[in-house]
C-alpha cells in the first residue's frame, strides 16, 4: 500500500508542476536570458550596467529606501496593535483581527483610492487638521514619499500584525510574571524577556514586507509624485511604453535577487534557530 | 493563568493606540463606500449630497465599465476552475501521499507568492506576446492561475489535514473502494475548503492587477486595470462606485467562506493569509 | 420486537436484543476461522512483529494483549490489510487473504476512536457499509432500525455523532460493524477512550453479543483485565513476539516464560538450585534464602540456577512446616477484601524487593515472625538466565 500511495501522490503532483514548469519557471528563466541578450543576440551585461547606473540607479535606490521605511513603519505599527490585540479580551479581539483581515482581501488598488480621498489637500485629515487649527496645515501629504509610505505601509500591516500575532500568543505570560517577581521593572521586562522571546517573529515580519513591497507600485505610481518612481513602474513603462524589454528584463532580474537576498535571511534565521533547538533538546 | 497584572495607564495607551490604528485600517474603506453615494463626483467628505449615479453610470450598457466587469468575471471564473484542479490534485499529493521531493514541489507551490508579482507579469508577458495571445481571457486567466492555484492548494492542503485519514481507512474496512471513499466521505468533508479555494480563486483573479495590465490589449482590459487607468490619467468618478463593489465584493466572499466554515463545523478563522508557511 | 422505553443515560442495552437484531436469518453459523503463520513487519530496521504464528477457530474470542511497541496492533493492523506484511501469511477458512486490499477481506474493524463519518447522521453511518453492498432500500431501513432499537439508540438516529457522548458513540460504531455481520470482527482497543463503569458495561455487551452470534472476534488491549474477561484465548506480546497464546486459565497456572508469569500475575521471584538428580521431572528448589519450595514438574539439570515464580495470592503463611521459609513481616495493608503484606526472608540480599503476599485470613503485624511456602501447583519455575 505505501508504494501505491507514493505512485498515487506522484500522479497527483504532476499537473500542478507542469503547470508551474511552464507558465511560472519558464517565463522567469525567459526574463533571465533576456536580461543577457544584446541587440544584436549575443551575451551582454549591458542592460545591467544601465540599470545600475544614472537615474535608474537613483530609482532603485529609492524603491530600497521605500521599501525600508514601509518595514520599520509597519513593523512599528504592527507591533504595537498585536501587542495591544494579545491582551484584548477575545471578542474585541477578534473584531480587531477581522479589521485587519477583512482590508487585505479588498483590491488594493481601491484601498489606495481611498488614501488619495483621505490625505488631498481637501481631503479628511488635512480638514480635520486646519479644523483644528493646527500650524502649518494642510500638510502635503499626497504625491509625496509620506504618502507612498502611508498607503504601502496599510497594505503591508495585515502581513505584519499575522506573523507578529503568532509569535506572541506563544510567549507564556508566567515568565513575565517571574520576572516581575525578581524584582524586574517593566521596561526591564519588556526588554530582557519579552523582546527576545518575539524577536524571531520581528525580524520575519521585517523583512516578509520588505520583500513585498521591492516589486510592488500600485501605491507609489497612484500616490506618488515624479521622485517617488520605483522599480517595478519603471518595468511598467519599458514594457508598455517605450519597448525596452531587455532593460525591463534586467530590472526584473534585480528585483528577484534581492527577493532571493531577503528570503535568503529568512531561512538562514529559521535554520539557525532550528539548530539551537536541536542542540538544546539533545544536550 | 498568572500575568503581569495591567496598569491602568498601559490599559488605556493599548486602547487608544489599537484604536486608531484600526481606524487607519478601516477609514480609507468606510470613505470609499460613503463617497460612492456622494452626488459631485470630486471625493468630498462627508458629501453634501446622496445619489446613486455613479452605479447608474458603471452599469450603463456597452459602457467602458460593465465591458470590463464581464471579462473580469470570466477571467476570474476561468481561474477558478483552474485552481481548483490543481489545488485539489496537488493537495492531495501534498497532505495525503508519501510524495518524494516533497520539499522541492511545496517550494515551488510558495514560490508565486512571494517573487515580485511584476516579475512574473514580465515573464508571462514575454511568453504570450511571441504567441500573438495577448488580451486573450484564456490566456490572462492562465497567468491568474500562477498566483490563485498556490492559495487554493494551500487551503486545500489544510482541509485536508483537519480529516482524519482514518475515516477513509474505517471505510475502506467496510469494503468502500477508492472511488466510493472520495465520493461518500473525502469530498463532502473537504467541500467547506473547497468553496474557500474557490472564492479565494475568484476574488485573487477579479483583484489582480499585474499581470492583467501587462496582457492587456485596448479591447481588453480587465476591471483593476481600467481602475488603475481611471485613477492615473482620468478623473471618471464612477471609479468610486466600483470600488465600492469590489469591497462589497470582497467582504460577501469572506463572509460565505465564514458562513461554509461554520456549517462544516469548523471554528478556526487562522489560515486566512498564506503567512503560516512563512514563518 | 416489544416496545420499551429505555432511559438515555443508562442506555441499558440488552445485548441479547441486539444479538437476536443482527442474528442471521439462515442458520449457518456466523464465524470463521483464521490462520496466520510466520506473520512479520519491520520499519527501517526497526523489528515491529517477529514471526506470529497463531490459529484462531471460528467463534472465538482472541486478544492480542501487550504493553506499547510489543506490536499488538501493528499485528492486528496487517490483519485488516491497513498495514503490508514483509513476509507471511494469512487465511480464512483456508483462503488466503495475504495480498486482499482492506474491504475485500470482509471483515468488521471497530477502532479506538470511533471513527464516524461527521457529516453522516447515526442511521446514515449504520447505513454505509449495507448501501456498499448494494442491499435494497427497503431491507437497508429495516436493519438499520432494528439495529440501533436493540442498541437503544433510536433516539439518535438522525443526530450527527458529534451530538453524542462518548460511550454512544462507540456503541454506533459497533451497530456500525455489527449490521453487515461480518465474520470476524476486528477491535483496536475500542473501549480506550471510555471510563472505567462504561468500559466494563460495554465489556458485558461485547461479550455477549460475540457470544449469541458466534462471531470472530479479535481485540487488541493494554488492559489485563478486559482481556481475562472477554477473551477465550489471549495471545501475550513482547517485542514483537507471542510469548504464550494460551486461555486466561493456562497464562495464570502455567506461564511459560518469567514475563508472562510476571506481567499477568505481578508474580514473586525467588532464587535457588534445582535439587533433583535432573530430567524433565524435577519438582524441587532450594532457595538460595533458605527453605525448599515444591514445583510442577520442569526439565532441569542438578544444580542449575533458576528462578521460581508464585503470584502474591499464592503465598501461604504456615506455622512452621517443613521447608517453609522464615522471614520478618516489614509492612500491611488492608485493602478491603484482603491484606496486602511484604516479608523480607532471612537472608535475602541486601536491596532485593521483599516478597508481595495477599492473605484472606487473620494479617500478622509487622515484625512478627512467619513462615511463607505455596503449593506445588501454583510454582512456576524459570531458568535464572531466562529474561522477563
């Protein structure tokens, strides 16, 4: 039975592979060689020295830059609500985790509309804000980075809050109770007990929207301004503009070794933790 | 269970710091959905006065607008059917059988979700276009399928898992063969995951926007793409109505999802992201 | 079938109503029998059944009794052709079923937890295995009634199983099992998961049901007690092996190896010499504490170490006889029906366990003097080199 369950699995595995092999392996490995293709057919690494260079390199720099604010910012943000939704009682809780949930289901493509209505110079927080006679408002808060960062940062928060959520509903309350019975003063627990028992969770939540926000542009084309062009628009616009498709290719390629990088960092970290884990359970 | 006891001040710091971040989850959607009623058409909130043209207007006939939301939802309709059969087999291989390479087929199943989705849309691109099948429906519902197959395998990969295999063995004892048992006893119990699949298919298809921009064509132009256009270039303030039947659209499909699940039997609302494999 | 009305917590079942439900309309009878020879399964090295050789009659009751990992139910399992032997063979009746997928072998398996169909009512899950087998409507309804009226679930016949406690449902998947009658029926301790006062009810239940329908019945237990109740036979397993398959009767009298004396009986070892001049007749030890104990006969060489072994029951406090072995009461304890008292013998070993004695009659105090000795029939002897 077990080698008839093992031929059964392989049957069952084969479409999904081949659909993969072919409309995700491929195409991607299609982007590679275009990406080394000179015009004329032969090897060229040009279309990467151009990508690195200029105002290709600024862009790039930029959508690094952006995708780094996002992270610390959604990280912040979404530390502090799981930390706050880990100490709610269960049903505000779970209307909370619903708050979160139920947005990142909804195109963000309507999402970012809805930022664009909010932060105008007439929209509702610049209102609210001159309403209340606050010095130097209305703030430009639209087709500028705080706006790009803004609206990724509420795209990227439900991914934070969910990894973040996980790790601290497994911290075990008692041993901040412990603590608290030394003698230890809150910050003192806050940052010798609870930060490291979490940290795992903050370096993946970290660096899963980092990685998402490198190839994403719906937010940054719609709110931003001509400074805040990234990589991914960039590709957008070779393509369906300006026909340059082995440079489009070259910045494809970029976005994927960094991607590469980041999830890199990730499995190392898992894999070192897991190693600890098994030094401890042996020894 | 033992805690630190709260104080009053952290109390009421969580609170309010909680609350107004899910307000700045939640705001730009509630203002989506009051100014789509709105009767000027320039996004003033609160507005001074209610209609309901701009959903007269996405409606219209032949217009832009419904043109877009019917090839959408074939699109989306024709990922769905996709996605179900290769979530269906390829949980099975995943959740069920002894499958060698285990490890290298479930990285391959992840890998959609998180290589940049503008990249795959390049690739796709560069694989249809030779092929003269740009704006194809079937071929943009292909592309879907890259990224709604992945979710519809990883939740069908965790329906699986919450039914005891042995229930197919107990009935296997009774003399059911394979066919009986998938019918009578895997398929019922798995149908709940199976309308989560195939919601969370259709809704991935319906939203995407990537790869639905870089295939399309003038003539077709999927709906994220015709709103994405309306948003950069013109200002149609039907967009406004639209999007409030996207998010009515996504909130029906999560709560039918919640609705199965709850009938099926089960409590969990966990699994509603792909982040669990994540991390 | 009368009328009755039956309380639904003490769900009284007469098993003979149920027994009579489910009794075949012709007259043959409804068992089978089964062999297994050589019986063997390993995982990755790790040898889980080791050659189990076993007949069993048709209409018997057999346990498989066993500690955890002794590969009780890994036998039992290849059995039902969940698990692939590596090599041996079953056959029923003379047929072999060795390479038969799990549902063409026709039996009846009640598992441990249940294992209900949930999105099935109750009259839905007795229904399945009749609806395989292509029984008409008409016929599936009556049976399926009678059924559940003679388990005294018709009340819940059209609950879902998560609607009912543990005990009932474990009831509907023996009504389960039970409604397609097949000829050997097999159970993977399906009362596990109940308490003890539910556990011996449905023990009776069980019993008596094998019993009137004359089924085969193999049953896989930890619990020493179920199996003496229930079982005709009782296969004790070590390591993959059947130590000794023998009724609750001869495993008690006559344990063959010091594991099954000791695991059945929680026996009393005692050290000594054989004394007789050798042969297959040698009946008495010397005790290396002092004292002769009288044995059934066993094959011994003159002066071999061995080891005898008598059940706490079976130690009888003497005034002083001949050969009886003296020792020091250390501790007694009433236990309602008997005294639970340890004796340390003269001359025992410093950090040896004292002798486990249970006695009806009148408890000497600790630190009184006595006597120990047992009759010839209730010691077992063991070479001392023999594990267990």
């Amino acid at each position: 039975m077990r080698g008839h369950r093992s031929r059964l699995a392989l049957v069952n595995a084969v479409p999904v592979t081949v659909f993969l092999l072919v409309l995700f392996v491929y195409p991607i490995i299609g982007v590679l060689s275009l990406s080394l293709k000179g015009d004329s057919g032969g090897f060229t690494l040009h279309w990467y020295a151009d990508a690195l260079s200029g105002v290709n390199l600024s862009v790039l720099l930029s959508t690094l830059r952006i995708s780094a604010e996002t992270a610390v910012l959604s990280l912040l943000v979404g530390f502090v609500l799981a930390h706050a939704i880990a100490r709610m009682r269960p049903v505000f809780a779970a209307l909370a985790m619903l708050i979160v949930v139920v947005p990142h289901f909804i195109s963000a493509l309507v999402r970012t509309y809805g930022w664009i209505i909010m932060l105008g110079d007439h929209g509702l927080i610049n209102t609210l804000l001159t309403s209340l006679h606050v010095p130097g408002a209305p703030f430009p808060l639209l087709y500028n980075e705080t706006g790009v960062v803004i609206g990724t940062t509420s795209v990227m928060l439900p991914y934070t809050v969910l990894v973040l959520q996980g790790v601290m509903r497994g911290v075990d309350g008692r041993l901040l109770a412990a603590a608290a019975g030394f003698g230890a003063s809150r910050l003192t627990i806050f940052r010798r007990i609870y930060l490291p028992l979490v940290a795992p969770g903050i370096g993946t939540a970290g660096l899963l929207s980092f990685i998402l926000c490198l190839g994403y542009y719906i937010t940054p084309a719609l709110m931003g301004g001509d400074k805040q062009t990234v990589v991914a628009a960039l590709i957008d616009q070779q393509v369906m503009k300006q026909d340059q498709w082995n440079s489009a290719a070259a910045f494809g390629v970029i976005l994927l070794l960094l991607t590469f990088a980041g999830l890199g960092v990730l499995g190392l970290a898992k894999l070192r933790r897991k190693k600890a884990a098994a030094r401890r359970s042996s020894s | 269970m033992m805690e630190l006891p709260a104080t009053r001040a952290g109390h009421i710091g969580r609170a309010l710091s909680a609350t107004a971040i899910l307000l700045f989850l939640a705001m730009p959607i509630v203002i989506i959905l009051v100014t789509s009623f709105g009767a000027d058409g320039i996004g003033t909130f609160p507005p001074k006065e209610y209609s309901t043209h701009w959903y007269e207007q996405m409606a219209a006939p032949g217009g832009n607008w419904a043109t877009s939301i019917a090839l959408s939802s074939l699109i989306a309709s024709l990922t769905t059917v996709f996605s179900l059969i290769l979530g269906a087999t390829a949980a099975t291989a995943l959740a069920r059988g002894r499958l060698p390479l285990h490890t290298a087929v479930y990285g391959l199943v992840l890998a959609p979700l998180l290589i940049p989705q503008v990249v795959i849309a390049l690739g796709l691109f560069l694989f249809f276009e030779p092929a003269g099948m740009l704006g194809s429906p079937l071929a943009i519902a292909l592309g879907h399928t890259v990224l709604a197959a992945p979710i519809a395998i990883l939740i069908m990969i965790s329906t699986l898992r919450g039914i005891d295999e042995r229930l197919e063995d107990a009935a296997a004892s009774m003399g059911a063969n394979r066919m009986t048992i998938a019918r009578r006893i895997t398929f019922p119990l798995a149908t709940p995951g199976l309308i989560a699949a195939a919601v969370f298919s259709f809704i991935t298809s319906f939203d995407e926007f990537f790869i639905a921009q870089f295939m399309s064509t003038p003539d077709t132009r999927t709906l994220p793409v015709l709103v994405f256009n309306a948003l950069q270039f013109d200002v149609d303030p039907t967009v406004t109505a639209v999007s409030a039947v996207l998010i009515a659209l996504a909130v029906l499909a999560l709560a039918l999802v919640a609705l199965v699940r709850r009938l099926g039997g089960h409590r969990d609302g966990r699994h509603a992201l792909p982040v669990e494999p994540l991390t | 079938m009368p009328e009755r009305t039956r309380s639904l917590t003490a769900a009284k079942l007469s098993a003979d109503d149920l027994a009579a439900a489910l009794a075949p309309r012709s007259s043959s009878p409804t068992g089978k029998s089964l062999s297994v020879t050589g019986l063997s399964k390993s995982y990755g090295g790790t040898t889980v059944v080791d050659g189990v050789d076993m007949e069993i009659a048709a209409g018997e009751f057999v346990t498989f009794l066993g500690s955890s990992g002794s590969g009780k139910t890994t036998t039992l399992m290849m059995l039902a052709g969940f698990t692939e032997p590596d090599s041996g063979s079953i056959t029923v009746d003379g047929r072999d079923i060795t390479e038969l997928n799990p549902g063409k072998r026709d039996f009846g398996f009640v598992f441990q937890q249940y294992l209900l169909f949930p999105h099935m009512t109750v009259a839905e899950n007795v229904a399945f295995p009749l609806q395989l087998r292509g029984v008409d409507k008409a016929e599936i309804r009556r049976r399926v009634g009678e059924t559940l009226e003679a388990a005294g679930l018709s009340k819940f016949a059209g609950r879902k199983p998560r609607e009912l406690s543990g005990g009932q449902q474990q009831r509907v998947a023996l009504c389960r099992v039970l409604v397609y009658r097949p000829p050997i029926v097999l159970m993977d301790e399906p009362l596990g998961a109940l308490d003890k006062r539910l556990r011996d009810q449905m023990q009776t239940e069980i019993k008596s049901i094998q019993r009137e329908l004359g089924l085969t019945v193999i049953y896989v237990t930890h619990d020493q007690e179920e199996a003496l109740v229930l079982s005709d036979r009782i296969a004790i397993m070590k390591d993959g092996r059947i130590e000794q398959f023998d009724t609750p009767r001869g495993l008690f009298e006559r344990p063959r190896t010091p594991f099954v004396a000791d695991f059945l009986g929680a026996a009393n070892f005692l050290t000594g010499k054989a004394e007789d001049g050798g042969g297959d007749d040698c009946t008495r030890v010397r005790l290396d504490t002092g004292g002769v104990l009288t044995a059934r006969a066993h094959p011994c060489v003159p002066g071999q170490s061995v080891r005898a072994a008598v059940r706490p029951g079976k130690l009888r406090l003497v005034g002083a006889e001949e050969g009886c072995c003296s020792g020091t009461v250390e501790t007694a304890v009433y236990v309602g029906s008997l005294t639970r008292i340890t004796v340390r013998l003269d001359g025992a070993a410093p950090g040896t366990q004292p002798l486990r004695i249970e006695t009806a009659a009148v408890p000497p105090r600790p630190g009184e003097r006595v006597c120990v000795t047992a009759d010839r029939d209730d010691v077992s002897v063991f070479d001392a080199t023999d594990g267990g």
